[in-house]
C-alpha cells in the first residue's frame, strides 16, 4: 500500500505527457485529473476533518492538480472544448473552497451556455468580492 511506502505518491497528474496532446485528449485528461483530484479537493474544503499534516498533503496535492489542469487548459485551441475543460477545473476550486481561483477561471469562460451551466452549479461565482 502506498499509505506504507517512503515514496512519495504517484498521481495521474503527476504522470509526464509523452507527447504534444489534442484538444479532446487534453479535455479528457483534465477530466480525469480532476475526477481524481476531487477526494484531496474536499478535504481542502473541510480541513476540520484532517489532522494538519494530512490537510498539508491534501492540499499540495489538490493544488498540484489543479495547475496541471489549468496548464494543459491553456494549450487547448477549440474554444467550446477550452471552456468545458475550464469549467471541471472551476469545479474542482469550489470543492476545494478556493473562490478566488474558481472566480478568476470563471471568468475565463466565454461560451454562455456553459457560464450559465457553472453559475447553476456553483451561484456564489457570480458576483465579485467585495473590496476591502
């Protein structure tokens, strides 16, 4: 069990791209990076549940997933495709409780109907902070 090991965990966002990956490969990947990613994103989001250290863990990993996705998002070039792969990350940022992030990806959306799609799921994106 991995739980045991000296080594340090070994995630699929971990895992190099051979090769230069298209848009739906890319859009797939992000999708299961975040599907993967989804169980240290909620604990993130409710670290009452987790002594510090395995929140610290959690979150390194949640955060390490997060920019992969967000990286391999920037290298999709169909539009449509871009903003579904987005939102999966938007998703995996409120499961965490990191609004900021989650608002800043949001906005990088511009097909309406999946901004619609997220703000049905996710209101609180809608409306910016408040300053101060």
């Amino acid at each position: 069990m991995w739980m045991f090991s000296k080594a340090k965990r070994k995630d699929i966002w971990d895992d190099p791209v051979e090769q230069p990956l298209g848009d739906i490969e890319a859009a797939q990947r992000i999708r299961a990076i975040c599907r993967d990613a989804a169980g240290c994103a909620e604990a993130v989001g409710a670290p009452e549940k987790r002594s510090p250290n395995k929140h610290r863990v959690e979150r390194e990993r949640y955060e390490r997933a997060a920019r992969t996705a967000m990286e391999i998002a920037m290298k999709i070039t169909d539009e449509m495709m871009r903003d579904s792969a987005v939102r999966e990350i938007v998703s995996l940022c409120m499961k965490a409780n990191n609004i900021k992030t989650g608002r800043a990806l949001f906005r990088a959306i511009h097909t309406n109907s999946i901004k619609a799609d997220v703000l049905k799921e996710h209101p609180t994106l809608e409306g910016e902070p408040s300053p101060g």
